[in-house]
C-alpha cells in the first residue's frame, strides 16, 4: 500500500474510522451529548453540509465540541470543575445521502476570552469531506443572544457575513435551531485557523 501524501484529501473513509455506528457498534463519541443527568437547557441542532452549487454532501463527518451549561469545558486545559460529570461536550455525527446532520446537546453557557473578556455561548464545529486538504472549523453562535454583540470572536467577522455563523430557532419546535454549512459561493459559511 503506497504510503499517503499531504496531497490526498480527507475521505471517503470518514465512516470506517470515524463513525463506527456503521459497524452496529455504539460510537465512543456520537451525536446525543445530552444523556440523562446532564444539567442545562437542552436543544436541537439540525442541519446540512452543503457544496459551492447548493448541493447536499454525503459522506462527510460533523464534529461539534462545546462547554457545558456554566461554561466549562470538559477538558484538563479548562481547570475547573464541571457542573455534570456526564457531559463530555464532544459529538460526531456523519452526514447523510443528503448532507444532513443532527445533534442533541445543551446550550452551552459563556466562556472566557481573549484579555478576561466574554464569548457568547457557542458551539464549536469540525468538518471532514471529501475534498477537503485539512478539517474545516467554524461557530455556532445563537441568534438573539444578547452576548452576541459583545463576542471578541464574532466581532473580527465582517457584519455582513455574521449571520452565516446563526443558528435559527425553528419558530414551530421549541428548542429545535437550524444552522446549515454552505463551504463556498453565495453565503459561504465563515471558516476560522485552527
């Protein structure tokens, strides 16, 4: 087997490694990070990756990481305690024959920012497809969140291209938001260096 070269992209082994639910094995890491216990306000993010041209992408792989509901980070870098020892704030999810994704999580709470300022409560995004030299990573921030206006990290976007990191709350399922990934052409999703 010839050995692989910063040349290859990611995929389309995403499911293999990545999504073992596909082998009828309960994935480490899957999409309901919100198990029984977990304290916060649960919600519902559905979605769909999209191409250039408006095109669903199967194939591909989501990940979302996040703090919890006190802003805490399930991670040895954050230092303080959680509010849930069951709420790791890591999921994944793979995008079906249409490019759509779902994740059950919480809403997180704010976190710290640069200089002791505040970031908006957000969740974090990772995406692997085909196609794709490295993982693309972006936000999800919620619209109408008062914090919003204040965030360090939204205010370096462009305004006019702010609303592409907005969740939207589906006016007819309460706690149910819609937040679609576009990676180029017209409302092309703003991507952030890792």
């Amino acid at each position: 087997m010839p050995e692989r070269t910063p040349s290859q992209t990611v995929g389309p082994f995403l499911h293999l490694g990545l999504a073992p639910a596909d082998f009828n094995v309960r994935p480490l890491f899957g999409a309901d990070l919100a198990a029984p216990g977990v304290t916060g306000t649960p919600l519902h993010i559905e979605g769909c990756l999209r191409d250039g041209e408006g095109n669903g992408l199967p194939d591909a792989l989501i990940e979302i990481w996040q703090a919890d509901a006190q802003g805490r980070y399930a991670h040895s870098a954050d230092g303080r305690p959680l509010s849930s020892n069951s709420f790791r704030g890591f999921g994944r999810a793979p995008t079906d024959a249409a490019g759509g994704f779902a994740f059950s999580t919480i809403k997180p709470g704010a976190v710290p920012g640069p200089q002791g300022s505040q970031q908006a409560p957000h969740i974090n995004l990772g995406i692997f497809a085909r196609g794709l030299l490295k993982r693309l990573f972006t936000r999800i921030y919620f619209k109408d969140e008062p914090m919003n206006e204040a965030d360090p990290i939204l205010a370096l976007v462009p305004p006019q291209r702010r609303h592409t990191l907005l969740a939207v709350p589906d006016a007819n399922r309460t706690g149910v938001f819609r937040f679609d990934i576009r990676l180029q052409g017209q409302d092309e999703t703003v991507f952030f260096d890792a």
